[in-house]
C-alpha cells in the first residue's frame, strides 16, 4: 500500500525535507503506528517518482529522530513514538493552523473580538456537530 505522501515541485522545500516532514506527521498523528513496516527505500523512490539517494537522506533524518529504525533483511519499521511527544506534536500542528487563521482575519481587518466570537462559536457549534454524529471529544 503506498504511503499517502504528495511531493510538490513548486516550493522551495527540498523533495527529502518535504518526504521527512510528512512522515513525521504521519508517525506522530498516528497514522503511522508503532511497529507499522514502511516500504524500502527502492520502493519509496519508484512510488514517489523520485531518487533512491532521496528516499536514504529522508529515512536516515527520520532514524536520526528516532521515528523509525531499519533492521538489516528485515526492513523498516515505525518505532515507538512517546505519548508525550504524539500529545505536543497534536497541540503544535493546532497552534499552528490557528496562528495562520488569526494572521489571515487581521490582515483582513477582522478585529480581536470579532475573532474572539468567532472561535467561541466555532468551537460550541464543532464540538456540538461532533457529538451528534458519535465523534469522541476528549477533555
């Protein structure tokens, strides 16, 4: 099954920074959970459309984190990612699409209290429409 990782050639971000950055993402939302086999490298690169040197540099950066770890005939594996790091990576990539949010209301001269109100009412009117369909909430 190929990884859900989409490479794009119109940023400045290196192909093995970008492949790196949304394993990461994959490992620590836990998409990716903890013993999951990854493809090899050679596999990797052919999917991706990409160089095997590539697909290397962005396994070694992600071993070097300590998120997945190769064993020599057997192959590459998720290792287990700390549940205190999963729980900061959860609250940083949120602070981050928030960040982005509140800078596009003000560069739209959206004031603090009207983004205020608007985050108030998202969050009831989400939670509620959340609750409703059997989405868990965890408080």
């Amino acid at each position: 099954m190929p990884l859900p990782i989409h490479l794009s050639a119109d940023t400045a971000i290196p192909i093995y920074r970008q492949i790196t950055d949304q394993l990461q993402e994959l490992i620590l939302s836990g998409i990716l959970p903890t013993g999951t086999s990854l493809p090899s490298i050679r596999t990797l690169a052919k999917d991706l459309g990409c160089s095997v040197i590539t697909t290397r540099r962005a396994y070694q950066d992600l071993e070097g984190e300590g998120l997945i770890q190769t064993r020599q005939g057997l192959g590459t594996f998720v290792t287990r990612v700390d549940q205190e790091e999963q729980d900061t990576h959860r609250l940083s990539t949120v602070e981050k699409d928030l960040r982005k949010t509140i800078e596009s209301g003000f560069r739209m001269g959206v004031t603090e209290a009207q983004l205020t109100e608007l985050f108030t009412h998202l969050l009831v009117k989400v939670k509620a429409e959340l609750t409703s369909r059997g989405g868990t909430l965890d408080e």
